[in-house]
C-alpha cells in the first residue's frame, strides 16, 4: 500500500504546529515562573550550587513508619537559612534538595537538623554534589555553542551535497524535533520538577544527527528519482521517495528506541532522563523526516520552479465524468 504523504500535508503540518506552540508555552510559563527563571528548569550543572540527595535508612526499627512532611523538610531549611533551596520528595525515604554552595559544616548542619525531624539516613545511599557557578555557566556556554556550530554545519553540507531549499528544510525538521523534546522536558520540569543537566545538551546533540540523518536519506532517494524522471510531478516524487525508505526509516527507528527504552528502564537514574530525552527527539525525528522536511520540500519547489503539480485521482475521474459544455 502506497503512503500519500503530500496529500495530507496539511494535516501533518497542523499536527506539527500544535506540538511546538504547546512547546513555546510551556517554555513561557517556565519563563515565569519565579522558581524556574528558566525555558527549562535547569540542573545543578548549568547554576551551581549543592545538590544532596538524602536517603532513610529503613533498616532501623521504626525510621520509616511515617511518610516524609515536605512542610517539615521546608521549616528545617528555612530554619538552617536555605528557605530559597528546591526541594522534592524521591520515592518513598528519600529528599532532594538543591541550593546555594555549601561548606562541609553547613552541610552537615543541614542533615543533622533533618535527622531530628524526619527520621536517620543511611550513609550509604546519601549523595552530595557540588559545582561552582563559573563551572556552570561554562558548561552551559559550551553546550548552546556545541548546537550553533552543528546546525551551522549541516546547513553547509546540505547546501553543498543538495541544494540550499533542501537544507533549509532540514534545518526546519530539526527544529521541530529539539523544540518538542524540549518543551516536553519543560513541561515535565513544571509539574513532575524534572531538571535538565549537561547530558541533555548530549541528547539534543544526538537527536540532531539521528534527525539529519533519516532525512538525508529521503532526500537522497528525491534528487535520484528527479534526476531520472525530470517531469514527474514533485509530490509523486516525494511520495515515492519516501515510501522506497520508509521500511528503512521504521526499523532503524524501532531499533533504536527499544535500545533506550531498556537503558530507560534498567539504566539507572542518572541515564533516565537522557534516554527519555533521546526516545522523544528519535521519535519526532523519524516524524518529522517523514511528514515534515519532505512534505514542505515539495510544496516548495511546486512554487519556486516549474514541475507539474500532482492532481488527486478523484479530480481526474470527476473531470472525465462530467458532461462537455
């Protein structure tokens, strides 16, 4: 069966835009949101600060009867002079808290005064992390430089390899794909406190090649089929293109998710959220490959150059049915 891409487009299209308005208020409200200050609620990485992470030790005879009082949790910060710290619960025993710098002596301050309240914690599964603001503010730079450069390179390898009409509209999928990752994340960071860290600059990096690369793909098997049928109607030439690499792009895709979801799964919290990211980004990359960079390549070059426009079989027989004037 022959998938009719272009003759939907306008579909795909109006999907598409839903995803990134969606995407471009919740970035806003972020924005907004005096907690936040941020598009994305951004890690300990990018800020600096002190991040721990605290964990009850359930071992010992009544510690964990009770559930942990984020009101408690607050009043000890507050009390400690950390009132301005982010903090969550994790789990069922444990506290996320992350706020300014801390010495060895505030740090221990803080713990012992949450000790009191809410119950011991295990040693063992405590974690303290700590940056400097400089270190994040370099991190951070790095990264938006790391994406500059890699969209500005693969506009000047479209452009030479194809055409400049067809790295434009690359670009264009690729911006689909990062603003959707990254309004999911924003929205995640709204309501579930989800931070982003330097291995989500990784992930949009990857998203990016995967993105690129599904649509090169496409767009090879198009400049082919012009080249050999020069007056085909360029949505023919579309819809051929891609239904010639759509098993290709389906199974690769598949592939490829069903490794992350596995390291989503059993990779651990740290490698969580990057797969997340990355099963997001590599769906919306196979998408907008398919129904999106394609699709407007052709609604293009329909305007800009002289190929005949497709016309709809049911247009056809309408026209042959209907009586001589």
């Amino acid at each position: 069966m022959k998938l009719h891409i272009n003759k939907w487009r306008s579909l795909w299209w109006s999907i598409s835009s839903v995803f990134v308005l969606i995407s471009l208020i919740s970035m806003a409200i972020s924005w907004q949101n005096p907690q936040i200050r941020a598009p994305l609620r951004p890690g300990l990485d990018f800020i600096g600060g002190t991040r721990l992470q605290l964990e009850r030790d359930c071992i010992q005879p009544g510690n964990c009867d009770q559930p942990i009082d984020i009101t408690t949790v607050r009043e000890v910060a507050q009390a400690q002079g950390l009132g301005d710290s982010s903090i969550q619960i994790v789990g069922d025993n444990g506290i996320s808290i992350r706020t300014k710098d801390l010495d060895v002596d505030q740090r221990t301050n803080l713990q012992t005064a949450l000790s009191e309240k809410i119950g011991n914690f295990d040693p063992q599964q405590n974690q303290i992390d700590t940056v400097g603001p400089t270190l994040g503010a370099e991190l951070f730079r790095s990264g938006m430089i790391a994406l500059i450069v890699s969209f500005v390179g693969i506009i000047l390898y479209l452009s030479f390899r194809f055409q400049l009409d067809y790295a434009l509209f690359a670009i264009v999928g690729l911006f689909h794909d990062v603003l959707t990752t990254l309004g999911v994340f924003s929205i995640f960071g709204l309501v579930l406190g989800i931070e982003v860290d330097s291995l989500f600059i990784v992930a949009v990096l990857t998203i990016i090649g995967f993105s690129v690369n599904d649509t090169v793909v496409i767009y090879d098997r198009i400049r082919e089929t012009i080249k050999v049928n020069p007056q085909q109607p360029i949505a023919e030439v579309v819809d051929d293109a891609v239904n010639q690499t759509l098993g290709r792009s389906i199974n690769t895709t598949l592939t490829t998710l069903l490794t992350l979801i596995a390291i989503f799964v059993f990779g651990g919290e740290t490698l969580r959220h990057f797969a997340l990211a990355l099963i997001i980004g590599f769906a919306m990359g196979a998408y907008s490959s398919i129904f999106i960079a394609s699709t407007l390549l052709a609604w293009w070059r329909e305007r800009t150059e002289k190929y005949p426009i497709l016309v709809s079989t049911e247009a056809i027989d309408t026209s042959t049915n209907s009586p001589e004037s």
